[in-house]
DNA sequence: CGCTATTTTGACCAAGTTCAACCACGGTGG
DNA sequence: CCACCGTGGTTGAACTTGGTCAAAATAGCG
C-alpha cells in the first residue's frame, strides 16, 4: 500500500528535532523551546512537485524546512520563470506571506520533503514574549536578503559561467552545512531547467555551460542532479569568497 | 561662507517628523514615539555622490533616510557594478550590518540626503521592550526582500526594454509614496549609467533602449534625470501589476 | 517495450556588448 | 570672453554571447 502523499499529524517533536543537533544551528533556552513545540502546530510531507504556496494566495502558513529540498520562484504572464532561491532544512518558508499578507511568490518542492507548520496567529506572542525569537526571525529575514543581493549581483553582472560557479558552489555550501550530504554522495537535485531558470539563461545555454564546468573537472552532472567535484574551483571561477556563517537562528 | 559637507547635530526632533505626517506611514504610540526619538542620536547630512556604507566594513551605524536619494550596490573584484535597490524617505538603511556584523553591500547618495542616525547597540532594548517596533524591522526586511525579488525576476527574465520600464515605473511609485515629488516636476534623479547597473546592461544598450521609452512617450530624459510622463504606459510594457501598499512602517 | 522527461547537439539568429567617435553643457582658469 | 576639461549623453559598426529552432540521444518507469 502507498504511503498519502501528504500527512498533516505530528511526528517529530521540537525536543528532538535533528536540526537542533548540527552545529551550525543555534540552541533554545528552554522557556524558547516550549514556545517553539507549541508553536509547530504539525508537519507536512510533500512529494517533489508539489506547490507548497501560490503566488497570490492569502491563505499562507509558516514553514520550517525538516528535510528535504524546496525552491522559491515569481512567473511572468506568460510563463516566464524566475527561481529565486533554494529552501534547505533549517530555513523558513512564508514568513513574507505571514507579515504582509498576500504571497508574492510560489514554493515548490525539489524533492520529498517535510516542513513543521506553525501557526501564524501566534506570532504576536512571539514578538511580545521571546524577543531572542522576534530578533531571530528579523535576523532570517535579513540573511534572505543577503542571498538575494549576492544573487542579483551574480544575474545582472556576472557571465554565464560565472553565474553556474557560484550557484552550484553556493548551493553546495549551504547544503553542507544543512547536513545534506550524508553519505559520501554529495548530489543537488536538481535539473537543467531549474538552473537555467535560476540563472536567467535558456535551457540550451545552460547546458553548454554546464558541460564546461564537467570538462573542468569542476563538476559531474549525474542524472536529475549534480555532483560537485571542486568547490573551490568553482568559487575561484565565480569569483565569490564563499559563504561564512558560524552559528545561525532557526525556529 | 559654504555649509560643511557632513554634520552631526540633531536637527529634527522624531516628535516633528515630516515623515510621520504622511499618510504612507504609520503612526507611532506615545511611548515608541519616546523610544525612537530617544534611539535616534543625531543626523548625517551629506552631498550627492558620498559613499555612506562601504562593503566589507564593520563599523556599521543604524540609519533612516529622512529625505533624498541613495542606492545600495555590491561589486565584483574588476569594477563591474550592480545597484541592489535605491533608498528613499523613510527608508532603513544598515539593517543587515547591524544584525551581523559586517556589511556585504555598499551604500551611496544619490542626491543630498539626510539621515536619521540610531545607536545600534539599543537594538536589544528594542527587542525586549518595544514588539510592535520589533514586528516593524521584520515586516521591513521582508519588504525588502520582496522588492529584490521583484527585481531579480526583472533582470532574470525581462527584456532589456521590459526591465527598463518596470525599474522607471516602480522608482516612480515608490517616490511618489514618499512625497518626493512635491513640485510638479516628477523628476527621478539618476544618470544612465546607475539605470544600466541596475539593470544589468551596458550603458550603451541602456541608452538605446532609454531612447525607446523616449519614443514612445512613456518617458523624457531630462539632464541627470528622468521625468515620468505615463507610468501606466510604463506598467503595462513592463507586464507589472504595481506597487500596493497601503501604510508601512518606518523607524 | 513504449512513454515521457531530460539532456545533448548543431545550425542559425537576435539581443546586447564593445569600440570608437562625437556632441552638449557647465564649470574654471587665464 | 574664450579655451579647456570633465561628465554625461548619443550614435554607428563590428562583434559576441546567448537565444531559438529542430532533432536526436538517453534514461527512468510502468
């Protein structure tokens, strides 16, 4: 028998949530962590595919990625897209939706994946009982940000190869640090399309590109996805100082 | 006898703000109206061209626009430049840096500009004290943050003619909601030069394509400057629905 | 095996870049 | 008053990057 395709019950709680463990995410105080378990209302598991939230929608939750890969991306009219950036574990998805209303912009899942929900409406406590939190989130908000300019700067000013280097040495960094790569594959899944759509290219150019990286040995492009041989070759090409983060919030 | 190029003074009390009059932004309570005006320690006044936050620099300070023009740009080792976003009244400039450290943008007039300076170290009093201010800088960063997404659909997946009027157009709206244009000139006070890098063109094609817009009187090239004739015109070539925003927060 | 999604390739085309002038205008100094 | 200079804008020609079209190769998957 196959398993739904989305459960809305309650399986992982907050106390032993597996991101909490890496290193790379900060600890809750206690009277935090109570906040937070009963903040997640539930989680949500999703096949790769799925839409997550529509552009235009009123109807927005709050996510935190558990496991799992999402993106988030704007259209044009005419079926113009524009990824804007990736979703790992640890990030929060909605939180523009939540403040301000209406979506400005869709998430999709990559791969399987499974998402805690909260639940909106207690956000005003939040920012009125647990000002480490209310910090936090402005502090999320203002690390997107960070990602987007860096983006921008790569589409509006850099070629192509330079933008495919620093996407796929940036996705790769924060992957690693999200705890992605488990085992000894270390493959982002995702396809000629998605980096393309990413990088403001066609599909054609970014597979002659693609194929530049893999003749530099930088990269090896496996089937749906992408193994990176030499981030820092990559980087060098890109022209990127990497990503450095010690400790970041989650919620 | 010339005026300083930069003071320091306090000049404005945040009792007597112009900003706070206009119906774009919200009203503060009496006791945040205190906290503000008590946070803010002084006021930058500085010519057209200064840089104000540089790239790489810890050293960052707190700031709101309190009038004129400046933009935010990243650039890459070999001089190419991309503008992130341009600043106008009532917006906060620093976030980022203040929240982590280093600043991973620069920041520069673009007109004579006036600057509300705040002690980044009462942040955290802020936070504890003052949710609604908190909810505020978070609401702030998510707009901003949909701004840039906006516009990297822009460079992404627009053509040069496209991205041109969405940029002219969204300038024009958000001016006009800051009452920058008090006068009957409607005048945006950048050189094409600043609209190719932030649009990710050359200024040759920028011109060119400026010339377009010109052409079909959607726009008048006006020395340093664009003057606006029909922003729906602009709207519509763009395939923009418009900037919504009823009232926005401000600090 | 047949189906669909994805990747790959080649030929040709178009948008946008680069180079190289040239113009207009507002100082500034003699 | 005028020559000189610097900034910003304008223009045309040659060139390049990346786009479009079309078709074939490849890889899961039921």
């Amino acid at each position: 028998m196959a398993a739904p395709k989305t459960r809305n019950n309650r399986q992982t709680p907050c106390e032993q949530c597996p991101l909490r463990a890496l290193p790379h995410f900060r600890e809750f105080k206690p009277d935090e962590l109570e906040f937070v378990s009963n903040f997640k209302t539930g989680e949500l598991a999703v096949d790769a595919g799925t839409t997550i939230l529509v552009e235009g929608s009123n109807s927005a939750h709050l996510f935190t990625v558990l496991s799992g890969w999402g993106f988030r991306y704007k259209m044009l009219d005419d079926g113009r897209r524009q990824i804007l950036n990736y979703m790992m574990p640890g990030d929060l998805i909605g939180l523009q939706g939540s403040l301000m209303g209406e979506m400005q912009h869709s998430v999709e899942a990559l791969s399987p994946i499974t998402l805690c929900v909260f639940e909106r409406d207690k956000l005003g406590v939040l920012y009125r009982n647990y000002p480490d939190l209310a910090y936090d989130l402005t502090w999320i908000a203002a690390q997107e940000e960070r990602i987007l300019d860096e983006n921008l700067l790569s589409i509006g000013r850099r070629s192509a190869l330079e933008r495919a280097a620093y996407l796929l040495a940036f996705l790769y960094q924060r992957a690693k640090a999200s705890n992605l790569f488990k085992g000894a594959r270390v493959s982002i899944p995702i396809t000629q399309q998605h980096v393309a759509d990413t990088l403001g290219l066609s599909i054609v150019h970014t597979n002659k590109t693609l194929k530049k990286l893999g003749e530099r040995k930088l990269i090896r492009w496996a089937d749906r996805g992408c193994d990176i041989l030499d981030d820092e070759g990559l980087m060098k090409m890109a022209g990127w100082e990497g990503y450095h983060e010690k400790s970041r919030p989650f919620i």
